[in-house]
C-alpha cells in the first residue's frame, strides 16, 4: 500500500474510531496515570513503524527504559524494512512486523502480532508515532494497563492513553522521544541524549565493505549519499549541485575515493550523478547505490573521512560513529532533526517558507514544485566550508 493512501485510510477511518473511543475512554479502560512497580513490569511494547533514523534517536529513549525496568522484555513493532537497523540497537530484545505491502498481508499480520502480543501481555505499550490513529488503536488493543503515547488536542487519537505527553517540536527530535519514557519515571539527568548507540560493525563486515568497493581498508573514503527516503524527494539536494561540489573536491583531494552510496532502486539516480562528474586527476568515483548490506555500510561509515548528505538515516548512523557530516536540510528542520555531533555541517537557508515538512502538521504532503530551500545551498560556499571545517591541516592539491 502506498504510503498516501495509508494515511488517508488512517485520517478518516481511524479518526472516526478514535473519535468513539474517546468518548467510551471512561468505560472501556483505565486512563488513571498508575504503573505498576518497576519489578513487576516484565513485558513492554513500543510502536514505531516510520522512519529508520527515527528509530535511531530513539535509542536513548530505550535506554532509559531498560535502566528503570532491567529484568523487562522490550520489545518493538515495526515494518519489516526496519529490521536491519533494529536488530542491532541492543536494547531490543524482540522485533515484531507488519507488512503494510497489501491489505492481505496487513490484516493478517496484525492478527499474527496481536495473538503473540496476547501470550506475552506488556504491563506498558508505548505508541512512539506522533499522529497515527492506527498505532492508537493498536495500542489499546494490547491491554496494557499503562498506555503511553503523544496526545494532541487538534487530533483525535489519544484520548484512551494513561500517560500522555504533549507533542513539543520546540524540542529536539531525540528529547521528543525521551518524554515518553519520563512519562514512566525515567530521568533526563541519567541518560545522555545526545548519544546514539548501535551494535557496532564487525571487522569481517568492515573488509568486506572494503572488498566489494574493490580497494584496500584504510584507503582514504569520502562517501556520498544524494538520496532520501521516499516520504519526501524534496529534501533532495539538487544532483547538479552534487556534481559540482565533488568535481571540485576531487580536484583537490585526488587522494580519496569518493564512494555514492544508496539502496538497490536508486541506483540508476545515483548513476546519473557520476557519469556527469569530470575531474582531471586520476581520482576514483564509484557508484556503491545497492552495493552493500546495511552492516557494511556502517563499518564503511566508521572508516571513513567525511560523509556528505542529505537529510537521512546516514546522518544519523555517522553521528554514531564520530564520522565527520555535512548535511543538507530544507524542508526538515536541523533543530528538530539534526546531528547534535560537534564535528559536523549543517546547511539549512531557513527561508521563509521552510521548514515545510514538520511532524505538527503530520509530515502532510505539500504541494512544492519548486524546493528553493535545497536549490539555494550553494556548492561552492559548502566546499569552502568543508575545507575549512575538516581539511585546515591538509594542504590541497590544487587550489
């Protein structure tokens, strides 16, 4: 199912549920904001299907769940396209799907996951979607006696919720999440929020990252990712743009090989890209698009000199490894979804009109033609910029 289509479903049939849940909150459950002691809570349920660098800044919200309730089994439901990244936060004992791919495959999946959440009943559920009636529903579903989740008064969902919390895009992305688990006791002071935390790549998977680029580990790697999720191409930065910035980088760092990375479908974009940079030294410009699993990504990552990319998962994943980033935001805010790293770039014009794509509006579709935000961040200021930033101790090349 499309992801439009989903959301449509979700506003109205979903709305119109949770419009008479709310009004049978009172009867139907409990909505007292009582939790069983931290030593009787043996199972919790947390929801997040969109959105992989989500689930990543969430990861200090999972730590401070399992540092008030050690001996509980977290267990999270998700999409199937998550798995690769959720499998290695390990804080997650448990990972349940539902294939959204058909409406078959939808219902019966959600009939799957509710018998096994049935046998393993959560004392706590959290519901980490800002705005999906859906998840709200689910959520109650699952018998929890202590229901958390964000609670807005212009939406319907919520209403049924033990512990809400309020839904502050002033905040960090990071914080945001983190209020779900203060909801429940935990305390800022305990966890710090601006690290993120993942399994570490294996030195198998980083040789043969390695291996399949076709060049030796410890060979110097600037990576590339032009590409965003399919929620949003307008948070592209303009692929003539990339062109430029890594012809005239490679102009004066000859020295590295620049690595295009991106999943199996966005290959052929990513091509396009390459074929159009001409540089005179005998650099390497290699398109990786589909090329590696997600494990060898992490460890080409946790290599490498530099990443340079649009606003996604990979900023996030090199926040992880003290990678050096430079990023592009427009229609997303950086102060709601930026790297918090210190050895990073933002670039972000704040124009008038941006951001446009902000979880209080529910991230809804905008009828942009034109994303002015992207096409304004100059090549030339962001080389000029890296190079002041990362390379003031390696004399160019060529000027």
């Amino acid at each position: 199912m499309q992801v439009k289509f989903m959301r449509e479903v979700d506003i109205c049939l979903g709305g119109a549920i949770n419009h008479l849940l709310n009004l049978f909150a009172g009867l139907l459950s409990k909505t007292s904001s009582f939790t069983p002691p931290n030593e009787k809570i043996k199972n919790i349920l947390v929801i997040k299907f969109f959105g992989m660098g989500s689930l990543l800044l969430m990861t200090p919200m999972f730590r401070g769940l399992r540092l008030m309730y050690p001996n509980a089994r977290i267990c999270l439901l998700t999409f199937p396209e998550n798995l690769a990244i959720c499998g290695q936060i390990r804080t997650i004992d448990k990972i349940l799907t539902i294939d959204p791919c058909s409406m078959i495959t939808f219902l019966r999946d959600n009939i799957k996951c509710l018998l096994s959440i049935w046998r393993n009943r959560p004392e706590i559920t959290i519901d980490a979607e800002f705005f999906s009636n859906f998840t709200s529903i689910f959520s109650l579903l699952t018998c929890a006696s202590s229901r958390v989740g964000f609670h807005l008064r212009q939406v319907a969902r919520g209403g049924h919720l033990t512990h809400q919390v309020t839904l502050n895009t002033h905040h960090h992305i990071t914080y945001v999440f983190f209020h779900l688990a203060a909801a429940l006791g935990a305390k800022f002071e305990d966890e710090n929020l601006n690290e993120l935390t993942l399994n570490l790549p294996s030195q198998n998977e980083i040789l043969s990252a390695y291996e399949k680029l076709g060049i030796d580990e410890g060979h110097p790697v600037i990576v590339i990712n032009p590409n965003t999720s399919h929620l949003s191409f307008l948070r592209r930065w303009p692929p003539d743009h990339f062109v430029t910035l890594v012809a005239q980088l490679a102009e004066r760092r000859p020295e590295y090989t620049y690595v295009f990375v991106g999943v199996k479908k966005e290959h052929d974009y990513v091509q396009s890209i390459v074929d159009k940079i001409v540089c005179e030294s005998p650099t390497r410009i290699l398109n990786a698009a589909g090329l590696l699993t997600i494990h060898e990504f992490c460890g080409l990552l946790q290599k490498t000199k530099l990443l340079i990319t649009n606003d996604s998962l990979p900023v996030h994943l090199a926040s992880v490894f003290k990678t050096d980033i430079v990023s592009f935001f427009g229609p997303e805010s950086p102060n709601f979804y930026g790297t918090f790293s210190e050895n990073s770039l933002c670039f972000f014009e704040n124009i008038p009109c941006s951001p446009c794509l902000i979880a209080f509006d529910n991230k809804a579709e905008v009828d942009c033609k034109d994303n002015i935000c992207m096409k304004q961040i100059d090549p030339d200021r962001v080389l000029r910029k890296i190079e002041e930033k990362f390379f003031n101790k390696e004399p160019a090349l060529k000027n």
